[in-house]
C-alpha cells in the first residue's frame, strides 16, 4: 500500500539531465571540451566562465535551468584555470587571454546552433563581456544575452559599449552587489540597442557565482528569481 504513492512521486520528479562530454573545433583549430545536458527538446542556453575557472563553475546552476524546461551547454574556454577542485581541458592544451577565447565562444554558439537551431548566451565576468559581442557578431544564431558581471576588461576602455551598441535581442545584466560593478554594468546595459533588465542585487558575488548558493548564501534566491522571469518567454 506504501509503494505506489512512492512511485507516482517519483514519477512526478523533474529529470535532471546527466552530462554529456563533448568537444568541437575553434576555427584556429583548437579543441573546446564542453559538457551538454539536455535531450534536444528544451532552448539551449550556452554557459561562458569566469578567469581562472571552468565549466564546474556551472554544476549547480545547470540542472536548475534543466529542470526549467532548457537544455545546457557549459564551456571550457582557453582562458581558465582549476576553480572549483576541476581541470579546464582546454586550457590545459591550449592556453590564452580573454580575446582569444572568443574563438571559444563562437564555436561552442555554432555547435549549439547545429543543434537546436540557436542558442541564449549566458557570460560570467570576462566571458559577460565577450557575450555582447558574440550576439552582436551572431544575430541569427544568439536569442538572448544573459552577463553576469560585465565590464571593460579588454584594455581600450569601450570594446564592450561598442559591441553592446549592436545588440538587439534582449539582455539581462547583473552585477556583484558593489557600487563599481554596479557602475560598470549600468554602462554597458545603456549602450544596448535592444530591451534590457538590469538587476543590482542586494547580495551577489562576481560573476555566475551569483546563483551558487556555496557561493553566496544570502542571495543566490534574489539573483534566481530575477534570472528565471527574464528567462520564461524564452522557454
């Protein structure tokens, strides 16, 4: 008599998408490791790290989005390193600065739009820059932008505005709860062309570590909330 109400619990759980290792080529040859969960039905979103990390960054954020109906591809970029107790495959055979992991982003946006069609670009700091001009550079293939932590990272003091400026699918824009990163993403989200939430959170680390409740105890909830009402038209 206890065995079938167990059951139809179990069956009423959301599936939480295992891993998939993958790899593709970078149009100068390298090979970007990635892990894909997901079945092919849900939209892809792309998941880009921060310096010095890896695409564990994304463990506990990925089966969250999965079980919001959306199909996952986190990235290892060239420009990396061993966050999170993990290796970053790529860097580790072929190492490189914040520009030349774009190189990265492009591929992994053309292998998620074989895929699925298309993909939503979601950026953790330096790669929250680098998701402004993928989307720019990508119009038919990017349909939303998703930048965690965004700033001029790159030297010249408006790479990212300028990129931002051709911009048309909607963005989202979040920051650590510091005035500077505040500042620095209020900049970029004005230069957009296209519809912009900004969200200055009361409590937030840098970058996607946002909505990692290891991370950031006492706000992960505030950043998810807000991450998941821009995210339902795009379901």
């Amino acid at each position: 008599m206890r065995i079938a109400p167990l059951f139809a619990m179990l069956a009423l759980a959301p599936t939480v998408a295992l891993a998939e290792a993958v790899t593709f080529q970078a149009a100068d040859g390298v090979t970007v490791h990635g892990d894909y969960r997901g079945d092919g039905a849900g939209p892809m979103i792309v998941l880009f790290h921060q310096a010095g990390s890896n695409l564990h960054e994304y463990d506990p954020i990925a089966p969250e989005l999965n079980a919001a109906g959306f199909d996952t591809l986190a990235v290892d970029q060239r420009s990396g390193g061993q966050a999170y107790g993990a290796v970053n495959q790529t860097a580790k055979a072929a190492g490189g600065d914040y520009l030349a992991a774009y190189a990265d982003l492009e591929a992994a946006l053309a292998w998620a739009s074989a895929k699925q069609g298309g993909a939503i670009v979601w950026g953790s700091s330096y790669s929250a820059a680098l998701v402004f001009r993928l989307a720019a550079d990508h119009p038919g293939d990017v349909r939303a932008v998703l930048s965690f932590s965004p700033g001029e990272y790159f030297g010249d003091g408006h790479f990212v505005r300028d990129a931002a400026a051709g911009v048309t699918q909607p963005v989202f824009v979040s920051s650590a709860s510091d005035a500077g990163e505040i500042s620095a993403a209020q900049a970029i989200a004005a230069a957009v062309a296209g519809p912009v939430t900004q969200l200055a959170p009361q409590r937030a680390t840098h970058g996607s570590s946002a909505l990692r409740s290891d991370q950031n105890p006492d706000g992960a909830a505030e950043v998810w909330a807000s991450v998941n009402t821009f995210l339902a038209p795009l379901r």
